[in-house]
C-alpha cells in the first residue's frame, strides 16, 4: 500500500472514530416520551398509593391512571445524538432545545429537589379540593415548601416541615414569614420552631438559620425556601409513590382520594387515566408533555383521559384511536365527566375546532 493510501486510509479510519464518538456526546436538548402511569386507587410495590387511616373508607375497583413523562437530556444529561435523532420518527416523543425548559444554571439535583417540593405541594393541595369537593373539615399549616440548595437553610430546614413559630412569634401565613426575614439585617439568625414528621412520627424540633444576601437581590436578607399553606384531615392520608416529580398528578390524586371517600364507585370497574394540576379550590391547571400522556394512557388500555380543557388545541390531531377525551376545567366537571363515561354517555370534550 502506498503511503498516500496508507494516509487515506488512517484519515477515514479517524472520522469514523470521531463521528461515532460525536454521535454518543451529549447534545442540549431534551427527549419526552411517554412514561409510565400509575392507579392511585391501586398498588405500587405492594403498598396503596392513597393510604387512609383513622376515618370511614370505600371499596373501588377499576382505575385511575395518573399519567407521567419520562425525560431524558437537559440538567440531568445522557441524551445522545442518536437518541435525539430517533425521536423525530416517534410522534409520541418531542426534542426541544434546553434553554426553552430549563436556565443554563440550573443543576439535575437543583431540577430533583424542585421537582420533588411540587409533587408535595400537589399532594397537599389535592387533599384541599378533594375535601373541599366533599364538604369535609380541612385543616391548614404553614410549611415549608422548597428547600434551595447551597442556601442558608440547606440542610437545616425540610419541605413539609410544619413552621409552628420564628423567634417566639406564632406564624400561619406565607408573609409573616417574609416580614420576619426581611425586616432583620442580612446576616441575622433566626430560631424556626418546626414539626417534622419522622418515621411517621410527629416531633417538635428548634433549627437556627442565618440569613445572607439575596442572590438576585443583593440589598434583600434571604434564608433560601419557599412556604405555602398545607392542606391536613383530621385522619391521616399518606401518599407512598416514590421517585415521581412535578404537579400534574393533582387532578387524579384529588379523584383517587373522593373515590376512597365515597360510598359510589367512581371509576366502575374502567381504566380512566388523566392529568392536570389542582388547587384547593378545585380548579385543574395546565401542566407539560400532554401528547406524550395522551399516548402513555391509551398504552395503558385508558379508554378515558381527563385532560385539562387549556390543552385543547395543543392536544388537536394527537389524540390516539379509542381513547375518548374530555376536556375538564374544576374537579366538579371531573367527578361529572367519569359518571358520564360510566354510564354508557358521552362526556364534554374539546370544541370541534380544537381537537
């Protein structure tokens, strides 16, 4: 072989190398696809996924599917070029650019812990509309919502920590808790009076934080978390699902728990499966990824979807065959659109110009 072949050669051979190994790098996008749903009137792992205890519960059967989106790129990495490549022929799955879901700065465990203090927060709020919806007593707490990391209260204080009082002071509203912060100079300590639940045990505990500058506000003191309003029975729910993120599961969560509550049987015996977020009050919410969990319900067998009515149009040409859709906008609507279903009637759903 000549040494001009011999270098042909050695080249070709090196870009193969160099496109493979630029194929396997990561790329800045990020893949959704379809993930997996869960029966929040059903087992995971053996254990209720509603857990009720201390009050009167009811028989269901069928389903309530929640449905999830299983992300892959972004702050958590290991998106290839490959798999970004082999999404564009899956119409299930969506590659956007990262910068349109996530900050530069953002880091995956930044993207963890939020995740995680919403799904709380879902829990917390579905409980509210669902006892709202049944006219039964509720009870609110102030708690922490959102621990940041590398802040002041990182490692001292937890989402879900009941904030009894600062400094001596009783608080039960977000902007007391604002006032107190704000109205110390930057670098003063405060003693958090707390109820944390450890264990499934309730336990009273004092934690000392010390302000610093706001990171985006450098005039401003900042302690580092988010605090919200906490919505509690007087018996005892647990919700055990684990490793799940974000606050699309409001809707069916809040729908599992009145289907545990109630004497009716709300899903019949049926694969019902939904998304949105919730409020207190009972109003469902926008949430992400509606495509991708219209097609991870009807892989489930779902032959009904409660989709918040905002999704209409986003929604428009991607329902899957069978799968009836029934655009909801309050619990209310939700609870009406399933007895429809059950009953062999027709559900509302979107108007005929938007899917």
């Amino acid at each position: 072989m000549s040494s001009r072949a011999r270098v042909l050669v050695v080249s070709a051979s090196s870009l193969v190398v160099l496109l493979g190994v630029a194929f396997l790098l990561p790329v800045p996008f990020v893949k959704m696809a379809p993930g997996p749903t869960f029966n929040v009137i059903g087992t995971v792992d053996d254990k209720p996924v509603i857990s009720i205890e201390g009050t009167t519960t009811y028989p269901t059967t069928g389903s309530l599917e929640m449905t999830t989106v299983m992300e892959s790129g972004g702050p958590r990495g290991g998106l290839t070029f490959v798999d970004a490549m082999a999404s564009w022929f899956n119409a299930a799955d969506a590659v956007l650019p990262r910068e349109l879901i996530y900050p530069d700065e953002v880091t995956g465990e930044e993207v963890k812990r939020r995740q995680a203090a919403m799904f709380s927060t879902s829990e917390s709020d579905a409980v509210g509309a669902a006892l709202n919806y049944l006219k039964m007593p509720v009870n609110k707490e102030l708690v922490v919502t959102t621990v940041y990391g590398e802040s002041p209260s990182d490692g001292l204080l937890e989402p879900t920590d009941h904030i009894l009082s600062i400094d001596g002071m009783k608080v039960d509203q977000a902007q007391q808790v604002v006032e107190a912060i704000r109205g110390k100079p930057i670098g003063t300590s405060f003693e958090f009076e707390v109820v944390r639940r450890l264990d499934g045990n309730d336990e009273t505990k004092r934690v000392t934080v010390t302000s610093e500058a706001n990171p985006d506000d450098e005039a401003l003191p900042y302690i580092g978390i988010g605090v919200g309003i906490f919505y509690a029975p007087d018996f005892s729910i647990d919700f055990t699902l684990k490793d799940v993120g974000g606050p699309s599961a409001g809707l069916m969560f809040t729908l599992g728990l009145i289907d545990k509550l109630s004497p009716e049987d709300l899903a019949k015996g049926r694969t019902i499966a939904g998304t949105g977020t919730i409020t207190p009050e009972g109003e469902v919410g926008a949430i992400g990824g509606i495509r991708q969990k219209l097609a991870g319900a009807r892989n489930k067998g779902a032959e009904l979807f409660l989709m918040p009515a905002v999704h209409c149009k986003e929604a428009s040409g991607h329902v899957p065959d069978g799968l009836t859709v029934a655009a909801v906008s309050t619990v209310a609507e939700a609870v009406t659109a399933v007895e429809t279903w059950t009953s062999g009637g027709t559900p509302v759903g979107c108007p005929a110009d938007e899917g």
